[in-house]
C-alpha cells in the first residue's frame, strides 16, 4: 500500500470523527467516559487493531496505517480518545498478537478488532509504578489454575476493558525473573473495577483502579513465558513509546493549528495580534519545532515498521516528543491570552492533556535513565 492509500485511508479517518466523535466529544468530556458503544463504531468503520492479520479480524495494514488514526485523533484534540485507542490497538492487541497461544489469539483479537471486547493493560500499581520491579499482584498456582490477588491504579480502558493484559508476580522471590503476564477476561469471578480516576486532564479518558481478588484463572492463559513478563514488557514497550511520539507530534501540529486561526482573527491594539514581531517569532519557533521532531518520529516509524527499532531510541522519540509537545501547547496557549485559559477554548485542553504525556508510557526521567544507561551503563 502506497502514500495514496495511505492518504485515502486519513481521509475516512478525519470523516469518521467530524461525523461520530466532534460533535459529541464535549459531552463524552463533562461525563467524564466516552461511551463503550464508540469501539464498536470504529470497528464497523474498520478503524481498530488495522495491523493486525486478517485471520484475526483486521486489515493487515502497514504499521503506518495504525500511525494515521492516532494522529488524526490526536491532531483534532481528542487525546483522551487517542490514549484509549492506543491501549487497545496499539499495546493490548500487539501483546496478544506478538505472545498469545493460538487459542489466546482466536478468543480475543477478533472481538478486538470488531470493539466487542476492548483491551487494557495492566501493570502500574499504588506502589509500582516507574519501578515495576516492586509490583505486589500475586499468581499463584493451584493445580491447573493459578489465584490472582492484588490491585492495579491507573489503568487505560479499566471500565471498559473485555480482557486484561495483566502482569503479576508467579514467584515474588526470583525479582524481574518471577513476573508472568496473564490474559484475564474481565467476566470471571474475583475481578472488580474501581473507581473511574478524576485527573486534570483527558476528561473523557476511562482510567481506572482494578482489584483481583482470589481471581481463579487457567494456566493457559499465561502469555508468553512464565516469568518470562519482564522481557515481554521491555520487547512490547517500543511501540508504546512510539505510538505516544506520534500522538505528541500531532496533537502539538493541531495545538499550532488551532492558534493560528485565533492570532490571525483577535486584535489588540487595533491589528491583528499575528502582526507583532513576538507572535510571528513564537510561530516560526513552534513551527520548527514541531518539524524537527516529525522528521524523527517518521524516521522511528520506518525504524519499526521494518524491524531495527530498539529500547533506546524508543526512549529518545518518547522523551523528545512529549517534551516538545509540552512546550508547544504551553507557548500556544500563551498566544490565546486569557481566553486561552478558558476551558471554552479548545487550546486549554490541548494544554492541560498534553502533561500527562511527559509521564504515562514512563516518565521523562525514565527515559534519560534508558537512554544514558546505553552510553554509561548502569
Ligand atoms: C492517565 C494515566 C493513564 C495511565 N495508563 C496506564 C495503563 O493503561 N497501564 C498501566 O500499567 N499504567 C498506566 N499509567 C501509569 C503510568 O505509567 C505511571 O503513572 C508512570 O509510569 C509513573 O509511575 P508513578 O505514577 O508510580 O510515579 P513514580 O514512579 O512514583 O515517580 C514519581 C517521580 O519520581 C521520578 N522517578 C522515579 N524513579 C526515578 C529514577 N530512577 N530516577 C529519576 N527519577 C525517578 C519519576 O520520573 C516521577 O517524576 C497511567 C497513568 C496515568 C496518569
């Protein structure tokens, strides 16, 4: 598939959300959740889990493919949006794709790709977040069967979700060796969903606590390895990171977008406020920005789609683009003025979403630590 289709395919992308997502994104935002009945939407439009091979429900697109739905996404401001999708289609679906057994594959990645049955991940805990060695959720076995106790914060999708990437603890003595990824259908007995978070931004975002208690699960819903789950997390993590370094790159074009119309329409001081040297400066720096940082992301993308991506430069696209995206909203928003504080102002949320990007997907000072520790080791 060329750069037409790929260009063809943006386009249905950019009608399905002006027809299904903007006309009610400011509701989904003050209910705080956007409706479960959006995935099967977007499944029908062919818009889930794109990468994944026909067998398995979808389109066997190119990796790019997936790239221009988060980016249309994200460009139009919708990130909470983004954030979830890219959980289930990006993180989730690849998980069970890349690890599942084929009976894992064929129980789950059809309903994924239809959005019958939507994926989460689980791995931060109220004591374990950057440091996930230190995860407490515990798999243990009893006959064929393995009892899942322990809690998960933060989790994307955890309202939602159909079916949890889980990673526990299956021998808490062993450290990164002792920790097994699991598959649970949120149907089953013992699985509880908390609270839906209150956050300063990604309103319609569904983020949540999960609890398992004595959650009674078939060995064969291990994924992957047993205790193979640190490895599986670190393989799985590029494309996470990459993912978000798309979302940032675009959703920093939309913000740059956005302020274009308002400096060239608002006037002070009897002249469009585009006419002052600052306003013209802030642009032409935010513009750049933006560029540089797109030139790298495309490079990365290609890097992945043909198989050389590693664990390093993950880190530097993530750390780089969400940094970027940071300064970006931040300067944009200051060209709004005090309308730009307004929440009526589609730049303020554009602002206050794009901070949680420095930190989900691990945190900034993560990154450096990824990225120094391939130069100066540990
Ligand atoms: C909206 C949202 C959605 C999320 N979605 C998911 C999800 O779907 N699934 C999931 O598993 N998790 C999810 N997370 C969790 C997210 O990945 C974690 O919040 C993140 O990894 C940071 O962990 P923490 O919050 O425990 O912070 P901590 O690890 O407690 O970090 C606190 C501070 O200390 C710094 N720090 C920690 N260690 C070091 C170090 N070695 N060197 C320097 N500084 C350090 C951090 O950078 C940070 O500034 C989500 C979080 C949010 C807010």
């Amino acid at each position: 598939m060329g750069t037409e289709e790929l260009e063809l395919f943006r386009d249905t992308v950019k009608r399905f959300l002006a027809d299904n997502v903007e006309p009610h994104y400011e509701k989904w935002e003050k209910a705080g959740i956007f409706p479960k009945d959006l995935y099967l939407q977007m499944g029908e439009a062919g818009l889930l889990c794109v990468d994944q091979p026909e067998e398995y429900g979808g389109i066997g697109a190119p990796f790019e493919f997936s790239c221009v739905i988060v980016e249309e996404v994200a460009r139009m401001g919708f990130l909470a949006l983004a954030s979830n999708l890219t959980v289930h289609s990006d993180i989730a679906a690849p998980y069970i794709l890349h690890l599942g057994s084929e009976a894992q594959k064929q129980k789950y990645l059809p309903k994924m790709a239809s959005g019958e049955c939507i994926g989460a991940i689980g791995m931060t805990e109220p004591g374990a977040g950057s440091d996930l060695q230190g995860m407490k959720t515990s798999a243990t076995p009893d006959g064929d069967d393995y009892l899942i106790n322990g809690s998960k914060t933060f989790i994307t999708n955890g309202q939602h979700a159909g079916v949890v990437v889980l990673a526990t603890k299956t021998d808490p003595k062993a450290g990164a060796r002792g920790t097994t990824l699991f598959t649970v259908d949120t149907t089953l007995p013992g699985f509880k969903r908390g609270r839906n978070l209150d956050k300063i931004g990604l309103h319609s975002a569904d983020t949540s606590e999960l609890f398992f208690d004595n959650l009674r699960i078939s060995k064969d819903e291990v994924l992957g390895r047993l205790g193979g789950g640190f490895g599986h997390l670190i393989d799985e993590l590029p494309r996470e990171r990459l993912v978000l370094a798309v979302s940032a790159v675009a959703h920093a074009q939309g913000a740059l977008e956005k302020t274009i119309e308002y400096v060239t329409t608002r006037k002070a001081f009897g002249t469009p406020i585009a006419s002052f040297q600052n306003t013209r400066f802030e642009l032409a720096k935010i513009k750049t920005d933006i560029e540089i940082h797109r030139a790298y992301m495309e490079k990365c993308t290609a890097m992945y789609a043909n198989g050389t991506m590693d664990v390093t430069t993950a880190a530097m696209i993530k750390l780089a683009t969400t940094e970027m995206e940071g300064r970006v909203t931040d300067a944009c928003l200051q060209l709004f003025g005090g309308y730009g504080y307004m929440t009526e102002y589609p730049i303020s949320r554009y602002w206050a979403d794009a901070r949680i990007q420095r930190i989900y997907g691990g945190t900034s000072e993560i990154m450096k630590e990824v990225i120094a520790r391939s130069l100066v080791g540990r």
